[in-house]
C-alpha cells in the first residue's frame, strides 16, 4: 500500500479553506453574518424546527443558536413560536423575508461553486464528488457526529 500523502492533502486543504473562507465571507450578503446565513440554510431544509434541534445541527451551544436566532427575529427573517403544548420549547420557521434571503444567498452560491467545479473535467467529477463525500463522512465518523 502506498502511503498516504497527509502532507500535500493538508498543504492543499489550507488552501482551500482559506478559498471556502473568502466565500463564506462573501456569500453571506443581506446583511447576515456567517452563522445566520447556516442557520437560515438549515432552516430552509425544514417546516419548523427547535432551538435545540437547530443547536445540534450547526453543532453550536445553545446561548450562541438563542442569539442568533434573536437576532435573525429581530431583523424579520425568521418566526418564532411556542407551542402549547410545551410552552419550554420555542419552535422557528423561515418567515417570507427568511426564504428571499436564502434565495439571494443559493443563486450566489449556486453560481460561484457552479464555475469553480468546471476545473474538474466532466469524466472526473462524480469520482470528486463521491471521494469528498466520502471524506466528509470519514471526518464526521471521526468527530463522533
């Protein structure tokens, strides 16, 4: 077996983080920080969903999913509501505002990783896509999520 070229890959990662980076920083237009912006992205996946739900799947501390959802509120981009039945659990939504946002911020996103991936040819690009995914998982197993 060949050995495995931490090395580069790492060289390689840096690189690419510091281009996922300047994306992130830059996609996240509307007036939302770059935690909002995952949070609404989540948001956008589902009906409603619980504060706590929303903590896990950004893998975030509750006080920080609680301030970014005030916030998200409090600029109209999301609906919040307590049920009833269990009035210690908030459940939030994307309100109108919400969705447009999420829209604006898909198209760009859509639009950059759409050229950026044309520097991989046709022939390669389902073998990279099933080798990251299956990278990603491999991390994910390693942090136990």
């Amino acid at each position: 077996m060949a050995p495995i070229p931490v090395s580069e890959f790492r060289r390689i990662l840096r690189s690419f983080e510091r281009e996922l980076n300047f994306q992130n920083q830059s996609s996240c237009c509307c007036g939302v920080t770059l935690t909002q912006c995952h949070a609404l992205m989540e948001l956008e996946t589902t009906e409603s969903i619980t504060m706590n739900e929303l903590a896990k799947k950004l893998h975030l501390d509750k006080s920080t999913v609680s301030r970014t959802v005030d916030n998200l509120f409090q600029s109209n981009l999301i609906d919040r509501e307590i049920p009833t039945s269990n009035r210690r659990t908030t459940r939030i939504k994307l309100d109108k505002n919400g969705r447009s946002v999420c829209k604006t911020i898909n198209e760009g996103n859509n639009e950059y990783y759409k050229q950026a991936l044309r520097a991989i040819s046709p022939e390669k690009l389902a073998d990279f896509l099933s080798a990251f995914e299956q990278l990603t998982n491999g991390m994910m197993k390693l942090n136990n999520r």
